[in-house]
C-alpha cells in the first residue's frame, strides 16, 4: 500500500465529514478531500499527516470558495427551484430537516477560526494538529474552542426557541 | 489557584493540558463550587456543540463509511440469469442461422463463419416462468446484432450486454444441466464464442483476459465450454464476494441522492442521483433506437437508462445502421451521454428512461473509466433491487 493510499484510508472519512459541516455540501466536500490527497501525493514529506491534510483541504476550501462563489449561488436557486418541485425524501423528517437547517445557520454565525477549530476538534485533531494547521499558537486552541462550543450552543438554542415560538403562533 | 478560566476547563477535558496543569486545575475544581459550575457547563458546551455538528451531517445513513453489504446469491436472480442464457443461446442459433446471410453490414468478417451447423438447438427448459422468455424473445435477434458490433466497439455499451451473458453464464453452467446440454451440442462459431467469453469476462471482472484466444478453435468443444463456465463462475465471485465498488457513503440532500463509491484505493466517484428530469434532453442519443425493445430487456437485472437499449436492439433497421455507423468510428466508440469536465474532475451524466431519474457520476478519471463505473453501479443496483423483489 502506498503511502498516500494509507493516508486515504486513515484520514478521509473524517476530511469529508470535516468538510461537508464546512461546506454543507457533501459533493464539494467529497471533490475537496480529493483534491487533498492529490495535494499530499506530490507532497515529499509531510511531518504531522493530519494537521498538514486538514490546513491543505482548509485552504482549498478558502480558494476554492472565491472562485465558486458565483457557480454555487447558482446551482442554490436551481436547487431551489427543483425543491419547489419534488416530494421530500421519506428519511429526512421535517425535524430533521429543521434541526440540519438550524445547525447550519449556528455554525455559519461563527467566526471562521472558531469553526475550524471546533470542527478539526470534532475529527480527533488535538490541540497542537489544530494550532498547525490553523497557525494558531497551542495555547490559545482552547480559548478558541471554549468561544466556538459555547456560541455554537448559545446561537443554536435561541434559532430552538424562535422556531418553537414560530410554531406556537402558526398554532393559535 | 486562581480560577482557570474557561479556555483552560476545556483544554483540561479535552485532555490537552500537561499532567501536572491537569492536576492542578483537577483539584482546584474539587474544591471550588463556582469552578465545578463551569466545568459541567463547559462539558455541557462540548456535548451540545458536538451534537449540533452531527446534525449537519443530515445525511440518512450517516457521512460514516459503510461497506458495502455481502451479496448472496438470491434465487430470483438466478432465474434471471437463467433466463438470460436462454437468450444467450437463442442468439447464438439466430446468428448461426444468419451469419452468412448478413444482416445489415453486420459482416464485416474477414474470415466466413464457415463452421458446420448441424441441427437446431433443442428446446431449452429452464426454471424461468414462459411469459418472461416471450418477452426475452423478441430481443433475441436484437442481441445478435451484438456480434460484430460488440467485437469492433468494445466499450461499456457492448459490456452491459455481454455482463448479462456473464451473469447468465455462471449460475447457467452451474445449475442448469439442460441449458447447458444444448450449448455444448451446438457447434457454435468460434468468433461469438470469443466475443461472448471475452466481452464477458471483461465486463464482470474488468479485465480481458489475454487467454480469452483459447476459444479460437473452430467449434467449441467442451472444453472451452470449460473454460466459460470457469470464467463464469469466477466473474460472479468477483462480482459477488468482493464487490469492486465500496460505498463510501451517501448522502440524501434535497431533490439528489449522493453516493460515494471507492473504485480503487484513493480513488472515488460520486454518483448523484436527481429526482428531476430536467437533464433528459441529455439522453436523446439513443433514444430514437430505444423504447420497444427496452420493455423486453426490462426484465434483465443490468438493463437500464437509453443506451443498453441501442445494444440489445436490432430489430429496427435504425438501430442496426447506428451499430454501423459506430463501428465505423472507432474514435468515438459510444453515443456518450452528457459529459463535462471541469478542475479535472469528469462528470457525466444520463437519464433513466424509465424512471425519468438523471443521474451524474464524476470522479477523477477518464470517461471511459466513468463509463465502466456507471455500468458497475448499475449493475449493483440491478443486483439489490433484484434481492428487495420477492
């Protein structure tokens, strides 16, 4: 087995996942984390394999994001247009969909290093991978994520509780 | 001590501090009421931060990837399969009786088929129900307009098709002693038996294997019948003890289904499947050689979306100059459906006909490789709703 293929099999799992919370996108996502690997495979040496791989698919995302920009407002409206159109999928319950919807939305009010960090942390990256890959220093990893942990918590309970209120009103 | 603040709480329970900082901040918190308040908040924090990113992963069976399930061999595909051979083996007595008469520039043969024809084919009993092989039937000439066809385009078109022979040809061998009886009593030419066996064994274990020259004696003898149903019978190990394509994961968004395969370490496509039909423009190609012959076929597991059909049919002059006409042009060997390629990463995408479903695969790779991939898909898919039918 190739080193990259090990590389593959021990980290891209956890990439995708990484990325798709990125993103919201698995398909992006999934291009990404291929792009990633293709990235390590010209790469010589690589000391710390999932720092390096998870600052390389941040970056990425970073490029990529600018360029895409315009194509992924886009496919949003056709997407849009199409969810006008078709039955919802039996597995993606409505609260499902609303608590997805929500997630979204608190992870997106984040700062951009918080949810990094927080994400990478998700992964298993430690606190010296995610000050790597996010050239922070060690010491303030867990500054960062105690402010991403509790914003996320905070922003996604009172999306919770307008949506609840919503709900009470269409009710009455 | 003074109070760690909250930084340091969740470095500590996330284990990040030194040992000797973590036992500090350890007892500090058993004796400090306020501290300990803060630190089951923050171990809430983690928690519930942990839980709202899961929910971004809203994909039904989860981003986690699952291998793809073993197959067994369910009887009702068997009976496919089966039935299948018969076709099989209608073709060959059809192509038999028509090779020298050839069919619509079909021939293009260097060398005749000169091999002896001596009686017809023996009824062929075999544990498929009779309306079936009527419907089977009437694609049987269709697929001998495979023959020459196949062995000049030899892509993922022809490759459907003789994947079904492959898929008939294993539980055939092994099951059904009549279907077989016949076969090795027909002197059958050895350039379909050549086509068949190579074409096959390519398609379900995508490799051509370089002996495939065994079948070139003139008849085939038991012994390459041999070697068939050995290849047979391997192909559908290959294709049902290592399943080639590794789910990696799906993913259910609105309007589109997304799966990931691995094809081969390192290397995945994604496979969308759009509940729309917008994209069916895409699929004209084939669509004006399509419609009749795609009901017979429809009760074969590997048929689907247009372009099978232009294969399996020949009965209408049209499909037969297409055939033609794509011999002819060996560059471009398939009427591909839409293709794109943007950042290196290959898309192609098609219509099923008969659900109206578009489906897109991409990966980076070539199309041709894509091609065979989709026909890997789709068989796999044919193989799993085969296994929900009763």
């Amino acid at each position: 087995m190739t080193d990259v293929e090990r590389l593959f099999r021990t980290y891209n799992a956890a990439l995708v996942r990484y990325l798709t919370r990125r993103l919201g996108d698995r398909d992006w996502a999934e291009e990404v984390a291929q792009e990633t690997f293709v990235r390590a495979l010209r790469q010589t040496s690589i000391q710390n394999e999932r720092a390096w791989l998870f600052a390389v698919a941040t970056n990425l995302v970073r490029d990529e994001a600018r360029k895409d920009m315009r194509r992924r407002k886009h496919l949003a409206l056709l997407a849009e247009e199409e969810r006008d159109e078709m039955v919802e999928p039996e597995e993606t319950t409505l609260e499902r969909a609303q608590e997805a919807a929500m997630a979204r939305k608190a992870v997106d009010g984040l700062a951009e290093r918080d949810r990094l960090a927080l994400l990478m942390r998700e992964e298993g990256l430690d606190y010296n991978e995610i000050a790597e890959a996010l050239e922070l220093s060690p010491g303030s990893v867990g500054t960062t994520l105690s402010r991403a942990r509790r914003r996320l918590v905070e922003s996604y309970e009172a999306l919770q509780k307008s949506q609840e209120e919503r709900e009470k009103n269409a009710a009455s | 001590m003074q109070h760690p603040d909250e930084g340091t709480i969740h470095s500590w329970l996330d284990g990040a501090l030194a040992a000797d900082e973590a036992a500090r901040v350890e007892a500090h918190v058993k004796e400090c009421p306020e501290c300990a308040a803060t630190v089951a908040e923050a171990r809430g924090f983690i928690a519930g931060a942990s839980r709202i990113l899961t929910a971004l992963d809203n994909a039904p069976r989860g981003v986690i990837p699952a291998a793809a399930p073993k197959k067994r061999i369910d009887p009702w595909v068997l009976r496919v399969a089966a039935t299948v051979l018969v076709v099989a083996a209608g073709t060959l007595l059809v192509v038999r009786n028509t090779g020298n008469k050839s069919v619509a520039g079909f021939s293009t043969s260097e060398e005749p088929d000169s091999a002896p024809i001596p009686k017809p084919l023996p009824p062929v009993s075999v544990q498929a129900d009779p309306s079936r092989i009527k419907a089977l039937g009437s694609s049987q000439t269709s697929a001998g307009s495979m023959k020459k066809g196949a062995a000049k385009v030899a892509t993922s078109d022809t490759s459907t098709a003789a994947q079904t022979l492959a898929a008939a040809a294993a539980p055939g061998a092994v099951y059904s002693a009549e279907t077989r009886a016949p076969a090795t009593q027909a002197k059958i030419p050895a350039r379909e038996n050549k086509v068949a066996v190579g074409q096959a064994s390519g398609a379900v274990a995508e490799r051509i294997s370089s002996d495939s020259g065994n079948a070139d004696s003139a008849v085939l003898t038991s012994q390459s019948l041999t070697t068939l149903r050995l290849r047979g019978a391997n192909s559908l190990d290959d294709a049902s003890q290592q399943p080639l394509l590794k789910v990696v994961g799906t993913f259910r968004t609105t309007g589109a289904t997304v799966t990931f395969y691995e094809v081969a370490p390192g290397d995945t496509v994604t496979l969308t499947e759009l509940t729309s039909t917008y994209l069916e423009s895409v699929v004209t190609t084939a669509v004006g050689m399509s419609s009749q012959p795609r009901q017979a076929a429809g009760k074969a597991p590997t048929v689907s979306g247009g372009r099978v059909d232009s294969v399996v049919a020949a009965p209408s002059p049209q499909s037969a100059a297409a055939g033609v006409a794509r011999s002819a042009t060996p560059s471009a060997p398939t009427p591909a459906p839409s293709v794109a390629i943007a950042n290196g990463v290959t898309t192609i995408s098609w219509a099923d006909t008969a659900t109206g479903k578009v489906f897109k695969l991409s990966g980076r790779m070539s199309e041709t490789r894509l091609q065979q991939i989709k026909i890997r898909i789709d068989r796999e898919k044919a193989a799993a709703a085969a296994k929900k039918s009763p």
